[in-house]
C-alpha cells in the first residue's frame, strides 16, 4: 500500500502531539488515558500464512490488558475474530488489586468477523461503521493507538481516528528491512556478515552469491533472504557443497555463475511449503538480499530490543537468547532471558549505537536488533555479528512487557538484570510454539482445568510462575505459547519442562493405549 502525501502529512502532526504526552504515557499507572490495541501483522501475507495459526498471533499483545491495573485506564482491542471469554477472564485475573467487574467495565472488545489472511487494520479500514464506532468511544485528547508493526495502514487507520500511533512512521520501513538493516549496521561500524544490499531479480541473485563467494572461497553455505521475511520463514540457505569443483580457485567466474543458477532451484526453504517458484516470484516484489553463513561449533543467536521515545532518548529493555529451529536453525522458536553474562552488555552496547542512529532518523517506540555469536577458539571470546533489525515489536516483547507489568520490577542496564521489588533477579523461558498432535482438540476451558489441577498458574506472591498465550490456537493447531518465570535459569527451565510434561500426560491419558505419539522433537532449550 502506498503511502498517501495528505494522510502522512495529517499522521505526522499527530505524531507531534506524543512529544507533550509521553511522561503520561510512560507512567500509565497514574494517568487517565484511553488505549487503543491494534494487533495487526500488517506483513507480506503469503510470509505470514506460512506461520502455523498465524491469525491467533493477534492475541500475542494481550499483555497490553494487565494496563488495567491502573483503575484509570480504558482500552479498546480489536482482533479479526471474537476471543474466547475465557482468554480474557485469564488475563483479568492476573490484575493485582483490581476487582475483575471493575477492569471488565473499562475494556472494550472489537473484532471485524473476517477470518481472511488480510492485515487486521486493513479490515477496519473496510469497515467504516466500525472505525466510526471506535472513534466515538475515545477521548481524541487522552487517547493513543499502538500496534505491532507500522505501515500505510495503521498511519490511514491513526489519521480516521484522529488519535497518534506510538509507532514509527512508515516511511522508515527501509530501517527494518533486511536490506536496510544491513545498510544501517555499515554506517554504525557494526560487524556483520559479508553480504548484499537489495536484491530484485533472480540475474542479480546469482551474481552477489558469485560476488559472496569469490570474495571467501572456503564458504560452504549462503543465506538467501526475503526483504521483508518474518520469524526466519522468509530465508533460503544455498547449500555450496555440491559446487565445490567451481569453487574460487578451481572453475572460472561463468562456471560458477552457470552452477549457482541450477543450484538455485535447491535452496532449503525454511518457510514450510516453500518452494523455488514461488520463493523466486517474490524476488522482484519484497527484494532480498544474500550473506555469508556464519559457521561455528559454538553458535548462539541472541538480540537486543530496545525503545525510543518520542523525545529521542534511546533506552535498552531487554536482551535474549533466542531459541531457533527448522531445517537450517533459522525460524524463531523462543527465547531465554537474559542472554548470557558473557556478552550481554556488549549487546547492550550495540543495541544503544543502533537505537541512536535510528532515533536520528525519527525512528520511535520498540525495536529490535538480532545477532549471532560465535565462540572464538583462539580468544575463548565471543565474536558478534549483527543480522537484522526488527523496527516493531517482536517475538520477545510479549514476554518481557508480561514480566515487567506482573513484577512491576525494572531492567539494570548495569548488569542486564532484570529485578523484581524486593530486589530479586528474574529470569524466564518464552515459547510461541509449544506444539504438537496430541494437543489438538484442547479448548482454552481444558487449558484451564489443567492449570488450575497441576498448579501451573503465576503466583503473584512470589512472582514466579508460568503465563499461557496464543491460546486460541490450541484446539486447531495443537500449538500453544508459554511464559516460564523463575527465579534463576534452572527455575525457569524446570517450570518449562512441567508444563510440556503435564500437558503431554494429560493429553495422551485421552488417546487410546495402543495410540502411538507422533510427535515432533521437543524444542531444545538448553544453551
């Protein structure tokens, strides 16, 4: 969608009003303000159906409820389809000090009754009597909308509201391209991969991989990603192996481009159900670019989500060890927090260089930056290269926002700790994609049941505990997300493993004796 002069010129001066509101904001516990949640994927649409219950990742930002703690509050989600009450009952009952009718009053429910693979916002929009609806029931001057990534949409849906978007604008979509990312880790002096810029035509594929691979001739492998690819489903690894007789060195330059072009119809895709033809007719659209597989016997993939404000100041909120999986390691599954002591607070470094250039560019709210270490066997040390950047909000956001807004704690950037009141270090275990067979069948009502029965609930007591999302994608999927929160990485682990374990018995104990367990490997969450 493009972007629409007027439209952007209208956004931008609601923009400027975040400038005189946002202490308000930051201190929602003791502001009186409306909010609006708009939980739209506003991705490329054919990268976002191959994510397995794509449509419940709506219900990922239902942290945004635990606000209501504040008895100020009112807010207004919107999702494609209806939620189950239960879903919202879970979340309510986590408000500490809150009755459940009085939080229940100050919630709005919206949905659009449109199950298609659109962009949520771009469903209201279509929907005239409901944006109209929504409109009315906020108060323009004590009201904000905020949503997963900012494109065209959510800047036309802002401007019919006449509410600002915490967001960036979208003519910053580059930053968080691919390409972009690329771009902007050059001009931070930031290591990273050897690699293209935008790509947009398999001709032009083929000659950066040849460009790649003659400049480091001992590469066995070349990642190929879509510009605007989500949780890794966008990536191809080029398996060079099969080549080797053409290597730098060995073949001549048409050689390697003649082989490389063949090979190209062997890329592993690790986007299921991906294949060359419609991988390669994406090229000329979305663009993509190519880099150097990063090898190494001791490989991790941690990032970094930071946040600007709209004043410009540039704060670290996070760091992660992302869990990967699928074919090549390179679809997110999950995430540790924090990453690991050893190179934390280099990441924090990182992060705030990446933060400050994109403030610079007007860049606001989350964003996120993804990296790969490698332990140096010479050094004992870890070698840090940056990926991407997410300039939206991720797979790690919905923990962490759960984890601070439950603990009302805060992030030491000092030690990149994060500490609950009273001063206790909290560490946890975040999944979306808790899945398997046997799972299916399981409605939310079960969910609950089994909760409550095996004790699997937070416990605002002691902080520590496990919290359940994506619940709408059980029954169909047989995939569920959980939030594990300890006391230390072995809790938060433990916690974990409860939770697969109870949930495996309690839904084998309802399968037949002679049933065998089909199951996919359980994620592997040890680091």
């Amino acid at each position: 969608m493009e972007i629409n002069n007027n439209t952007s010129a209208e956004f931008e001066k609601l923009q400027q009003q975040l400038r005189y509101r946002w202490k308000s904001i930051d201190t929602f516990d003791r502001e009186d303000y409306d909010i609006l949640v708009v939980p739209s994927f506003s991705i490329d649409q054919e990268v976002g159906q191959k994510v397995t219950g794509f449509l419940h990742y709506e219900e990922r930002l239902l942290f945004s409820l635990i606000r209501l703690r504040n008895p100020s509050t009112r807010l207004i989600y919107i999702t494609a389809l209806p939620l189950s009450p239960i879903i919202i009952d879970y979340y309510l009952q986590l408000l500490p000090g809150i009755p459940f009718y009085h939080a229940r009053q100050r919630l709005m429910l919206l949905n659009t009754e449109d199950a298609s693979l659109k962009p949520l916002t771009k469903k209201i929009l279509e929907r005239p009597r409901l944006v109209e609806r929504i409109r009315r029931a906020l108060r323009p001057e004590k009201s904000y909308m905020v949503c997963f990534n900012s494109t065209a949409l959510e800047e036309e849906l802002s401007v019919k509201l006449g509410i600002p978007l915490l967001a960036s604008s979208p003519k910053l979509l580059y930053w968080g391209s691919k390409s972009g990312s690329r771009e902007l880790f050059t001009q931070c002096n930031i290591p990273l991969p050897e690699g293209s810029l935008n790509i947009t035509s398999i001709q032009e594929l083929v000659e950066a991989s040849a460009k790649l691979w003659n400049s480091q001739p001992q590469l066995n492998k070349i990642v190929v990603k879509l510009n605007e690819g989500f949780s890794g489903e966008g990536n191809a690894i080029l398996d060079l192996t099969p080549i080797q007789d053409v290597k730098p060195g060995n073949g001549s330059h048409s050689q390697r481009i003649n082989a490389l072009s063949k090979m190209m119809e062997n890329l592993r895709f690790q986007g299921e159900g991906e294949t060359w033809h419609s991988f390669s007719r994406r090229i000329p659209e979305l663009g993509a670019i190519v880099e150097a597989f990063i090898e190494g016997k001791e490989k991790r993939s941690p990032s970094v989500q930071g946040y600007i404000t709209p004043n410009g100041n540039v704060e670290i909120l996070s760091t992660h060890d992302q869990i990967l999986g699928g074919p090549d390691n390179q679809i997110y599954l999950g995430c540790h927090f924090p990453a690991d002591d050893e190179y934390r607070l280099r990441l924090q470094e990182l992060g705030i260089r990446v933060g400050e250039a994109l403030a610079a560019k007007g860049a606001l709210e989350r964003y996120g930056v993804d990296f790969i270490t490698v332990r140096n066997p010479d050094t004992n040390d870890w070698d840090i290269y940056a990926i991407e950047i997410n300039l939206r909000k991720g797979g790690t956001t919905h923990p962490f926002m759960t984890l601070k807004f439950l603990t009302n704690g805060k992030y030491d950037y000092n030690t990149g700790l994060f500490f609950s009141e009273p001063k206790r270090a909290k560490y946890y275990i975040a999944t979306d994609n808790l899945q398997k067979e046997i799972y299916k069948g399981l409605l939310p009502h079960d969910l609950m049941e089994l909760i409550v029965k095996h004790r699997l609930h937070f416990d605002s007591s002691t902080k520590t505990g496990s919290l359940f999302h994506l619940m709408g994608a059980l029954s169909e999927f047989g995939k569920l997300g959980v939030t594990c929160i300890g006391d230390s990485r072995e809790e938060a682990q433990c916690l974990y493993h409860r939770v697969e374990e109870l949930l495996n018995i309690e839904s084998q104990s309802f399968l037949n004796s002679d049933n065998t367990n089909h199951l996919s490997n359980p994620i592997n969450w040890t680091l």
